[in-house]
C-alpha cells in the first residue's frame, strides 16, 4: 500500500503553506472561506472541540493539547479539549486499537483507513459526514501508531498556521479568527525510519541559555526540544553530552522522552544507552575492554536495565575515551567481541534476541576503518555512515545492498576539530545538503537520518531542511528544493512575505559556504586585487536588502526576523567589514600612508565592538531577553583549531610596525561556469543543473548517481561541451572546480575526465595523493580542483570537453590558465 501513501499525501512539503493558497486546493486544507464539503474550524462565537479516547498514548493527549493552544492562538476564540463526543466535536483524533471512535469509524465504513495499519507513524486526516449522533460533520484524525497520531494533530497546527518554531524562534501565530479545512482526505508516513538532532558542542551557548533560563539542561529544556522534534514529524534525539547525562542529570527527563514519544539515544561513542559523563562520574578503572571488560560490561547492563520497554535504538560498538580511537590501528577481533558481548548483555536483560532490539553502529572517524577492512555486525544492526564532520558523506552502502538492519547517515551542521571549529552560526547551503542527502537515499541509507546541530540555534532553517527532507526524500526533488526557501519563510512570515525572505535566506547561504566564519581572517581574499572588496560588496548588498525587509513586516514578526533571517547576515557581513577593513589597514601601513593606516585602525576596532553590540541585541534585546547565552561562541582569534577563551581583536599595522601582506596572487584563470555548456546526456544517465549552488552561480550534478562508474569515458557518455574563443597560442592549463565531496563508493577516487576539441579525454582524480593536509584544505575552501597541462593551444575557437566517470562527482566551474 506503499504508492497509496505516497499518492494520498497531496498537501505540499510544509503543509501549512498550504492553507494560504488563493484558490484553497487540495483535501484537508486551511482555507479562509467556506468550500464545498468543508469544515468550518474557527468561527467566532463558536465553541470547538478536540476529542481524544481517554485510553490513547499519554503523548497523543499532550499533543491534543497543544492543538487546543494553538487554535485559541490562531482563532482567539474557545477551544476546549473532550474525551468522548456526547457533544459537538469538530477534531476526532486517535489511535488505531486505542480509540473507540475511530475504531468505531473504520467498523462502520466511514473513515478510510486502507493502508494504514501496521504501518510506522503513519497518519489519515479525513473530513468525515456524520461521525457522530449529532454531529455534522468532523475531521477525523487516525494513527497507525501513538507517533502517527501526533504527527496528524501537528499537522493541522502546521496548516493553521503555527510554526514548529513558536517557541524556539518566536514565531507568532498568524491570527484567522475564520478558518475551514477543505473536504477530502490525506495519508502520509515517513520513509527514513528515525529522524533526528543532535545537540551537541553546547557549550558555552546551549548549556549556558538551559542553566540561566530553566536552571540546567534538564527535562524542563528538554521539554521544549522534544515538542519543536515532535512539530517537526521527527522522533529521535542524541542528547548534549558535553559532561551531561539526560538521564542522570535530571530523573523526570527520560520518563518525559517516553511519555511524550521521543526515542532516546546515545550518541556515536557513547555505547549501550550509557553518556559518557555516566562512566566519569560511575566508571572503576580504565575505558579499556582489554584492561577492564568486567566493569565496562556491569556499566553497561545498567544502561539497558535503565532503557527498560522503550522503543530506542541502542549505539553499540566502542571507541575511546572522550570520543578519540580505541586503539592504534583496527582491531577489528576486539571491536567483534565487544559488539558480541553487547549483544549478549541486551538479550539477557530483554528476555527477548537481540535481533528484537533495534541497534546502530556509528561508522565515524576511524570506526570506518574497521568497516572497510571487512569488520561486519549482524544484519539486524543498523550500519550509521557518516560525513567528513564538514558535510561531505564519506561512504554509503554498496549499491542494491539490503540488510535488516538498513543503513543511515550521520551528518554535521556544527563541528568541533580540525581544521577548525566551526560553531557559531549557520554556514549550511542547502543545495549541497541537498545533494549529500538525496544520494544517501539514492544509495539506500534510509533507516536513520541524524544531524548534528550544536546549540539548536541559529540552526533553524538547515534543521528544518533536514527534517523535512528526511519525512520522505523522494518527494524533496530538485524543483521541491528550489521552492524550499520561500516555502518556509511563508511558513514563518506569511506568503507574502515568503519569497522575499526566501531569497535573503539562499543568498545568505550561498554566501556563508564559501568559507566558516572561524576560518576568515584578513588574509582571506586579496585586498590589493580587489577581491575583499568584491566579497564585501556581495555581504553588504546582501545586508542592505535584508534591512529593507524588515520594517515591512507586522510588529508581532520582529523578533523571529532577527533570529531567523537578519542576525545571521548582520553578523556575518560585520564579520568580513572587520577583516577588509584590517586587511586595508596593512595595506595602507605596507604603502606608508599613516593616515589611511589609522583610518581603517579604527574602522576595524570600531567592527570589532560592533560584533559585541549585535551579540546584545540578539540575548538581551530580541524576545524580551529570552535567549541569554545563546551567541557566546567565541569566533574571532583563532590560531589553531580550537577556539580561543574569546574573541581577539586582529593585529593591526603602522608605518613603524608594519604587518606582511599575502603575496600577490597569480593572474586568475578564464573560469567558465559549470552550466554553461551544453550538457548532453547519455548510457541512462542525464546531468541536473542545480541554481545557487555556490556564491557564484549553478553546479552540475549526474543523476541518477548509483549509475556504474565511466572507466572509458567517449562517445556517447554524459559531457558537457564548453565553446571558448582563445585570445592567443600558447600552452594551457585545463582545470575542474568541483564541491568538495569524497569517494562514497569506497575505491579511493573521485574523478572527472576533460579533453579539447577532438582529443582523447585525459581522467583528473581530484582525491589522488589525499592526505590530512589536502582534505583540511579542500574543506576550508568548500572546493575541489583538479588540471592537466595541455600543449599548444592555438588562438580561436574551441571545444572544452568535460565528461562524466565517478557519477557522485558535482561540477562547479571549468577554468584555464595559460601556462
């Protein structure tokens, strides 16, 4: 019954966009105007129900709740919360087997729940004629389970008009005191099994907000961060770990995660239910399985003993103390016998295989090592692949592989290591997340999607991609994820509003992945030639159009406009005015020009104190002060990878002291970009031309991409010719841009091929002689390259060549050089 879900689920990705739309289309939309066969929601003077069986999922109750909330926020009218339907109902909402009206509605034939049954967090949402004596007519909400329930219930406050962000972003309810549901019927259910955050490097943002605002990481934040997961349609969640335990810390907040229907787990190296502060403050010798299995075996059955009858996936397998490798090299017979005696200890104190309990194997770092060097767990286990911590997936399964288990994907918006920190703001462009993802699922990690958000905000907007994306990443296409920005922004501002605030949020994003924040200093761009000024130009434009948004918007939406959109621009081209303006007063030192040295000394200090005011107005002065702590990450001064204690005003020049200016940099290639030849596709294969892939422009991307590799590229393979006029002969340098991705099918290669008019296509492997050094660089600059020196080009015109070998490969610009 799969296509029948899939089909059934006619509203648009974010579905309270959808209540905003003219014509009020589709089934069991929010429509401001009375429709054929529609409910009427909201009217004034009139009370409306919520009702829910008495015997349902504590959680669905508490979602119901919310419901009743936002619907009084919305309409600003009486709505009131039942457990039966002797009166008026105007929402039956239930669980399958749970309910006895909705059980009641399948028996008599008048709720559609085909497909339903059996099925994970599946939801129907249908307008139904006479549900009940007494009542005309209702919309019916069932869920195959307690979690498919509460996705149905959000669902509506979605299409009303509530953000999953009212809390955490301070978005209002867009106020309708008229309101119907179109009539029809809606089926959905997710297609990445587990879908979730993890909050981690939380200090000294995070950590410090919980402890001044709800006096500590505990199930009063954890409260909040549940219901934004659950409004989300996610259900899973590693908790922060930096010395924290969610279990220890506070005894109510596992309970909650329970009660509410949030699945706990424990992250990559933190095995069996068990934090890693649990062993610091309970552990009896060393992190050592060949020194200490006895102790580490007893810590670890109190881990499942504690986990009881949840649902939650178990993290098995071990790494080293405080998240570093477990030995030198792979021991792949010590790894084998940990996860076996794992195993042992969850089927003891389960009574039930270990086959019953759903487990994870977090292939990070070297831990794929052992993957690669042909360590194998049980089919039943989850195989959780992982990305470069810089958003580059680093293996996925083998194409067509299925295992019970299934395979997932954890990924980072937020790092701490080398070769830098990267944690105080967003830096995440969607189109490359894009990318990484949908060939994860192309590939078949579909069991488990987590993603490493640090302190939740200013995470927002790549959160919700990522959510959003993992419910079901087919139907997040190319044209889907185009639409996503002002889809979003609508969500949150209003559909006016919508592709406005959409544009500034890509743009910015574009912009911001050219380089962290942590990794720009004033050597960044060349100032000499011009390009900080370019770089400056784009950040001010940028800067300038989001202020003229926001005194257009209603007073009510200024706080989530900061949070949301502004600050992070504000912050960021603040940011690059310091350092172009450092960068010119060396240039003007190096110049001997005293004046304009000083000038641009103290446009730097005077940025540098500017970054402090606008930390200000994000803790104190937006949501009344609500957010204390929440932008305490340090982000200028770095020297090494890790942070420094705080933020360090730049050296500055004078004549008496001048600083070095980078060397000049070499004249710059004739760069053509990516989507400007003719793509032409071939052997089942077709290239997709993705828009604002990078600050400057549009990149190439195969598909499908688990197409066999090219090893002969010609003739009729995929290409792209690039017609060029060449000013004069000479010998050249032909040269690939690429995104700066890595080998997910484990061969060791990541590879273009190019070739001039009618030679021979020459194979560039952009990984070959890989080292620490060369990854850390590819990273900083969000690029790969590759060239080939060609002999003799005479002047004219000619045919650039590109073709296709590793289908995983994304094109971002071709460039040549004269040598």
């Amino acid at each position: 019954m799969r296509d029948l879900f899939l089909s059934a689920a006619l509203t648009a990705l974010i579905p309270s966009v959808a209540w905003a739309a003219p014509d009020c289309s589709g089934p069991v939309v929010a429509c401001k105007r009375a429709m054929p066969g529609a409910l009427s929601l909201l009217t004034p003077g009139r009370v409306a129900t919520i009702v829910i069986d008495a015997r349902d999922e504590p959680g669905v109750a508490r979602a119901a709740t919310d419901l009743v909330a936002d619907l009084k926020a919305v309409g600003g009218g009486d709505v009131r919360l039942a457990r039966d339907v002797s009166g008026d109902a105007t929402i039956i909402a239930g669980t399958l087997g749970h309910s006895a009206v909705i059980d009641a509605l399948v028996t008599a034939g008048k709720l559609d729940v085909s497909g339903l049954a059996g099925q994970w967090e599946g939801y129907v949402e249908q307008v139904v004629d006479n549900p009940a004596p007494g009542i005309a007519r209702a919309l019916v909400i069932a869920g195959s389970d307690r979690r498919g329930t509460i996705f149905g219930l959000y669902d509506i406050s979605a299409k009303v008009g509530v953000s999953p962000w009212t809390w955490w972003a301070d978005v209002p309810a867009r106020r309708h005191p008229i309101l119907y549901l179109t009539a029809g019927r809606v089926a959905d259910r997710p297609v990445v099994k587990y879908r979730g955050i993890f909050i981690n490097d939380e200090e000294p943002g995070f950590g410090n907000w919980a402890r001044t605002k709800l006096g500590g990481v505990n199930h009063l934040a954890y409260e909040k961060v549940f219901n934004l997961l659950l409004r989300s349609k996610a259900n899973f969640i590693w908790p922060a770990m930096w010395g924290k335990s969610l279990w220890e810390d506070d005894p109510a907040s596992a309970p909650l995660a329970q009660e509410m229907g949030v699945l706990l787990g424990t992250s990559h190296h933190e095995p069996m239910q068990r934090a890693q502060a649990d062993w610091k403050r309970e552990g009896s010798g060393p992190w050592d399985y060949t020194k200490n299995a006895a102790a580490l075996r007893a810590f670890w059955r109190k881990g499942i003993e504690r986990r009881g009858r949840a649902e939650d996936p178990v993290t098995i397998g071990m790494r080293g103390d405080g998240d570093e490798p477990m030995t030198e090299g792979t021991a792949i017979d010590l790894l084998q016998r940990i996860v076996r005696d794992q195993r042992k200890i969850i089927a003891d104190v389960t009574k039930r295989p270990a086959t019953e309990t759903p487990q994870v194997w977090a292939l990070y770092k070297e831990v794929q090592d052992y993957y690669d060097k042909g360590m194998r767990v049980p089919d039943d286990v989850t195989l959780l692949f992982a990305d470069d911590n810089w958003g580059n997936i680093r293996r996925l399964p083998p194409i067509g592989a299925r295992r019970a288990g299934g395979a997932g994907v954890y990924y980072h918006f937020d790092y701490v290591g080398g070769p830098r920190n990267y944690k105080w703001l967003d830096t995440n462009a969607i189109p490359r997340v894009w990318q990484q993802m949908r060939m994860a699922d192309d590939y078949g990690a579909d069991r488990l999607w987590i993603v490493n958000v640090g302190d939740l905000k200013p995470m927002e907007y790549p959160i919700s991609f990522f959510l959003d994306m993992a419910w079901n990443p087919k139907r997040m296409g190319l044209a889907a994820m185009q639409a996503y920005p002002a889809r979003w922004a609508s969500e949150q501002f209003g559909a006016s509003h919508g592709a406005e605030i959409g544009t500034l949020l890509t743009r910015y994003g574009q912009l911001a992945s050219r380089r962290k924040p942590e990794l720009i200093d004033a050597t960044t761009y060349g100032y000499t030639d011009g390009e900080w000024a370019r770089v400056l130009g784009e950040w001010n434009a940028l800067d300038a159009q989001a202020r003229r948004v926001g005194p257009t918007l209603a007073a009510g939406l200024k706080d989530a406009y900061y949070e949301l959109v502004l600050h992070r621009i504000e912050a960021m081209t603040n940011l690059h005015r310091l350092y172009e303006a450092v960068a010119a007063n060396r240039a003007a030192a190096q110049a001997g020009d005293a004046a304009k040295a000083r000038r641009f000394a103290e446009a730097a200090r005077g940025y540098f104190a500017q970054d402090a005011v606008i930390r200000r107005r994000y803790e104190v002065e937006t949501a009344g002060g609500k957010w204390t702590s929440m932008m305490a990450q340090t982000h200028i001064g770095y020297t090494g990878w890790q942070q420094p204690d705080t933020d360090v005003m730049p050296a500055l020049a004078t004549i008496e002291k001048p600083l070095p200016l980078p060397p000049v940099a070499p004249k710059p290639p004739v760069r053509i970009a990516a989507d400007a030849g003719r793509a032409v596709d071939g052997r089942g294969i077709r290239w997709q031309r993705v828009p604002g892939f990078t600050a400057e422009g549009a990149a190439m991307v195969a598909t499908p991409n688990t197409v066999p590799v090219i090893e002969r590229p010609g003739g009729d393979s995929p290409h792209i010719v690039y017609d060029v006029n060449w000013a004069r002969g000479s010998p050249v340098t032909l040269g690939v841009v690429t995104a700066p991705g890595l080998d997910v099918r484990g061969g060791g290669k990541h590879r273009i091929a190019v070739s001039v008019d009618d030679g021979a296509p020459i194979i560039l492997n952009l990984m070959e002689g890989e080292t620490e050094e060369r990854w850390g660089r590819s990273v900083i600059e969000n690029r790969r390259a590759a060239s080939t020196a060609l002999p003799a080009l005479s002047a004219g015109k000619h045919r650039v060549i590109l073709w296709l070998v590793d289908p995983e490969v994304v094109v971002e610009e071709v460039t040549l050089s004269p040598l």
